[in-house]
C-alpha cells in the first residue's frame, strides 16, 4: 500500500470535492464507469472528497457535470502539482540533474574503506600501504582486481598474514589478521660486554654472565669495560657470550641551570581562522591560503559527512590558525626559585630515575638578570650498559 | 472483473476480524458515514461501526476499514439513517 501511495505521489492524483444533498450519489456515478477512486472522506453530511487518478480528470469532471444539483472541486495533488510552479527555476532544475548525476557516476568508485581486525597497525597505515596497492577511496570499483590487490598487499607486507575484501555497493570492508611475530627478546647469541655509562666507585656487583673485569672499591671511568664477553678457561678454552648484570657504583652528579627573571611566553589572543577544504573521493577541492597572522599555531582535523549513518566519500578537512602572542614575563626570586627547583627535578626524574640518592647539595647564585641553581648529587647506581663487540673467525 | 464472478450478482464479502470488510459485486454506495454505512449489493448491506471509512472502491469492489460492530443483511434499505436510503 505505501508503495502504491508513492506511485500515486510521483505521478500525481486529483482530489474530488463534491458538495450535494446527498454526496454518494456522485461515488455511485464514478464507480459505474470503472473509475478507480481511493481515499474517501465524508467531511460533513453534505460534502465528501475522493481521490482519482490524473488520467481521469476529464471523464470524471464530464461524469459529475451531468448530475443536477451538485457542486464539485478538482485540486491537482502530487509531484505533477510541483512540475508548473518550478519549471522556470533551471537553476534548481540543472542543480537536481547534476545531483543525481553525481550520484549516480559516484556509485562507480570506492566511498570509504572499512578495515576491521588490525590491533596494532593503524587504520591510516593500512590505507597507505592499500593505496600503494592500488587500492584507495576513489577508485574505480569495476577497474579493481579484488584479487590482484590483495594477493600484491600480502606479498609486500609480511607482518600481515590474512586479509579480505568484500565489497558492499561503494563501501569496502577489509579483514586482516595481523601476522604474530617471534618475540623480540635478549638475542643471548650476540657477544656483549658491560661498559660503564658514567665514572665512580664500585660498591657492588651483580654478574649473572660474563667475567668481572673490575672490583668493589675500584674507581672507574666512563667507557671502562665492567663485565667481559669473553670468558677463558682452561678446559674448553675461550668462549663468546652476553655479558649480563649489574655494576652499582657511587656516582657524583652536577646540575646546574639558569632562570632568567624575564622570559617570553606563549599566550593564545583568541582569535582564530579557520580554513575548510573537501575531499571527494580522494581528490581534494578547495586551496589551504598561509594565514595573515604573525605568530600563529596549525591545528588540522577531519571529518566524513555522513547521511542516516552511512559514509559518504567526502571528508571536509578542517585548518585551524589560533593566533598567540609572545607574553614578557617577570619573576621575583622566589619564583625564579620554584622554577629552578622545577628544572632540577626534572633532570634528577630523567637522569637519576632509580638511583639511591645518598646525598643532595643545593645552592643559589643570584645575578641581576637570573637566578643559577647548582645542585651536586651523590647517588649509588647501576652504570652498567651493555656494548655489542665484533668477533672475527680466523 | 472479479474473480468470484462466476457465483453470478451474490455478494462475495471477506470480514477480516473487526478491522476492514472487503465486498465484491457492489451496485450502489447508499449511505457512507463515520458510524453507518449501507452500501447496495444484491441486497443491502448495513455495516455499523467506528471511523468507518471507503478505502477504495472501482466498479464493483469496495473496502470498509474502521472498528466493525455490526454487520446487517437487509432486502431494502435500512431506515433510521440520514433519510436518504429511499433514493
């Protein structure tokens, strides 16, 4: 019934008015020449309406000018109704072609490409390595070897091992699995000594491979070899192995740093610009202008249009410049000071991360421009760190 | 032409529940209201109801949709409706 309800709309319907003493007399008139009507209302008791086709206008309004005492309207209803009152707007007319046109030739090309099943290669890699295959959004679905495609993706990408892809209508679903790679654990078969990664004194050792090379209480400096790879004995002779451990030793450590009590900082004046430019089916439309601002910052985003939920293939990119200016900013000392304490913390989290300080001297030098922290550190650490050696077979 | 036109003029009528009455071999629509409808067949038809509505009529089908309550076999037109059942 709807179906039939949108026939009747596309193609248009006249609905009958008629006014009388008694209305059915004019269904009954209709009805005997074989006139389907639909739609029957009573408005009141002297007026009733009925639908027909737009084909039958002429016999029915004949049929009911032949009934005596009766009054009647006919209303064309439907698209036909829309047809006169627009067709002088070519405009609209042209614009309504070109669209279906468009929708219809882009029917032919790859929309969006859907990809399920990747865990650690981002959906943005997969595309690229797709579209190295030939295979992007915007290409031609009927030009596409489905096959060829994915056969040539798996040869030259190793890491993944299966892969699918199904097209619905413009829209591509691609499956992969990723292939699962041998883990990348100590390789125990490459030779390697222990050198040390910064001067002190050792107090302890914790060897698991290898030959010691120095003792506790020794003084060491930066590079000196800790723990061999290369192990002597008098049985088997020499063997090659990793060398592997830990080589506490008790280090001193200086920091020092400048805060200056006038800097420039960044502040944002909230102005911003933005710049839109489209993408339809994988080529792009509209220009990117440099912004007029001086200092400025880029931010960029992207976003598929879609309709009731389904990806269309146009994506509007979306430039941001946010102006900001150089702010001049003045410390006092005390503020000097908090960002200095600031700075040397965050050196002793990068440098010393795990290290037992044993003893921390701190101390300020104030000049007329900034403030110079100076800090000195004495810590137990490891400085052991491992360093490939070359063997040579004879 | 209807299916069941080989049973002659008799009235062919499918009652679907209480929703909508479908009559083949219709002559005349007497009486159409919201409440009461008589319509013409071989003999008359009184249907009363609720909403009564035509849903669609051609040559000699017709559907009556709304809440049916009643539905009656007359050999002449009912009186008590809107008077105009004698015409």
């Amino acid at each position: 019934m709807n179906l039939y309800k949108i026939y009747n709309e596309l193609s248009g319907y006249i609905r009958v008015e008629v006014s009388s003493h008694y209305p059915e007399q004019a269904l009954n008139a209709v009805m005997d020449t074989n006139i389907e009507i639909w739609n029957i209302k009573k408005l009141s008791a002297e007026k009733l309406s009925f639908d027909i086709h737009i084909n039958r206008e002429k016999t029915v309004k004949s049929i009911l000018s032949q009934i005596t005492g009766i009054s009647f309207t006919m209303a064309k209803r439907g698209l036909v109704r829309l047809v006169p009152l627009y067709r002088k707007r070519y405009g609209m007319i042209a614009g309504l072609i070109a669209g279906f046109i468009l929708i219809y030739v882009s029917t032919f090309f790859v929309w969006s490409i859907d990809i399920t099943g990747n865990v650690s290669i981002p959906d943005a890699e997969i595309k690229e390595r797709l579209a190295a295959s030939g295979f992007a959004e915007g290409a031609v679905i009927d030009r596409l070897n489905i096959d060829m495609v994915r056969n040539g993706f798996l040869l030259q990408n190793p890491d993944i091992s299966f892969m699918s892809i199904n097209m619905s209508g413009t829209v591509a679903n691609i499956e992969i699995h990723e292939r699962d790679m041998p883990q990348s654990g100590k390789d125990t078969k490459q030779p390697y000594n222990l050198v040390a990664d910064y001067g002190g004194t050792v107090v302890s050792m914790e060897i698991v491979n290898g030959e010691s090379m120095v003792k506790v209480g020794d003084v060491v400096y930066k590079g000196q070899l800790l723990v061999g790879g290369v192990v002597d004995s008098n049985v088997v002779g020499y063997r090659i192995m990793r060398a592997e451990g830990k080589v506490f030793a008790k280090t001193y450590r200086e920091f020092t740093a400048e805060i200056p009590f006038e800097y420039m900082e960044k502040r944002y004046s909230g102005r911003e610009k933005v710049q839109k430019q489209y993408e339809l089916l994988g080529y792009s439309i509209g220009f990117l202008f440099p912004s007029s601002y001086d200092t400025y910052d880029v931010m960029s985003s992207h976003e598929r249009a879609q309709i009731f939920g389904i990806e269309l293939p146009f994506i509007t990119h979306k430039t941001v410049y946010a102006e900001y200016e150089e702010e001049r900013i003045i410390l006092d000392v005390d503020g000097a000071k908090r960002r200095a304490w600031d700075e040397y913390y965050k050196w002793r989290m990068s440098v010393l991360d795990g290290a037992e300080i044993s003893e921390e001297r701190v101390e300020f030098e104030e000049t007329e421009e900034s403030i110079i922290i100076k800090c000195c550190v004495d810590a137990v650490e490891n400085i052991a760190v491992e360093r490939k050696f070359m063997t040579t077979k004879r | 032409m209807s299916k069941f036109s080989d049973i002659g003029h008799r009235p062919y009528i499918c009652i679907w529940g209480n929703s909508y009455v479908i009559i083949e071999n219709l002559k005349k629509v007497v009486l159409y209201d919201e409440e009461q409808m008589i319509l013409q067949t071989e003999f008359y038809l009184k249907i009363t109801g609720k909403n009564l509505r035509l849903k669609c009529l051609n040559n000699d089908n017709v559907r009556v949709d709304g809440i049916i309550k009643n539905i009656e076999f007359n050999a002449s037109p009912v009186k008590g409706g809107t008077g105009n059942e004698s015409l």
